[in-house]
C-alpha cells in the first residue's frame, strides 16, 4: 500500500501499457510546478519532478 499526499495537484491521469502502467499527478504550488509519476507494473518506482518557472 502506498499513500501519497501532493500539494497543489491539478490533474491525475493513468497511462496503461502492455509493458507498464503508470499514474501521474501534475502539481502547481506559487512559483514551482511539476509532476509525480509512479509506475505500477511492473514493479513499483516513484518519480517526482519539479521545476521553478
């Protein structure tokens, strides 16, 4: 189980593939915008990007 809070999100979308499956959070908190990634299939793996604009 995982349980992740983010800040600011404004879009959750899901990418399934034949190889993969993927969620992604895209984020805006004031100065900084970015996007969460987790990829469910086929093992678990986080990404959290963040950029200043």
């Amino acid at each position: 189980m995982v349980d992740i809070y983010r800040e600011g999100a404004t879009r959750l979308s899901f990418a399934p593939g034949k190889l993969t499956g993927n969620i992604f959070v895209d984020f805006e908190m004031g100065d900084c915008a970015g996007i969460l990634e987790i990829q469910i299939t086929p093992q678990l793996k986080v990404q959290d990007r963040l950029l200043y604009h």
